[in-house]
C-alpha cells in the first residue's frame, strides 16, 4: 500500500525541521497507514543514514516514499 504522503502531511502539525529530518504532531488523530491507529508522531527522514536520539520508549511503524523514511511513532 502506498503512503499519500502530501495529503496525510497537510492534516498535521510542523514541529521540527533541520538538515537530517523533519517531524510533524498529529493533533487530529490521523489513522497510521500502517497498523491503523492514531499515532503520535511522524519523522520524515531527508538525510540517508539518519540518526534519531530518542528521548522516551515508543513503538513505531516505517513508511518508504522516493527513498525517504516515514516513521510514526506511537507512545506507550
């Protein structure tokens, strides 16, 4: 299954961005594409490799698009 990642990014919140990555808030409970549920967060990798220093323990799922990662997080 295919991400629609520009609709699913005009629904979310900008958060972060640097030269690596940019993140983005789900306020309005979006469904992941890839399990279906809500998820917290979604990272766009823009850098290949890309390192993520994470601060708190998550779940998450992995989306690919034109060699870009796309990870939802979701907290436990």
């Amino acid at each position: 299954m295919d991400i629609d990642t520009e609709e699913l990014i005009t629904s979310l919140t900008p958060r972060k961005e640097n030269s690596a990555l940019k993140s983005y808030q789900n306020t309005v409970s979006v469904a992941c594409p890839a399990c279906g549920m809500p998820f917290d967060d979604l990272v766009v990798c823009k850098q290949n490799p890309t390192s993520l220093n994470l601060s708190k323990q998550l779940n998450f799922c992995v989306g690919v698009e034109d060699g870009q990662a796309f990870i939802f997080t979701h907290k436990q």
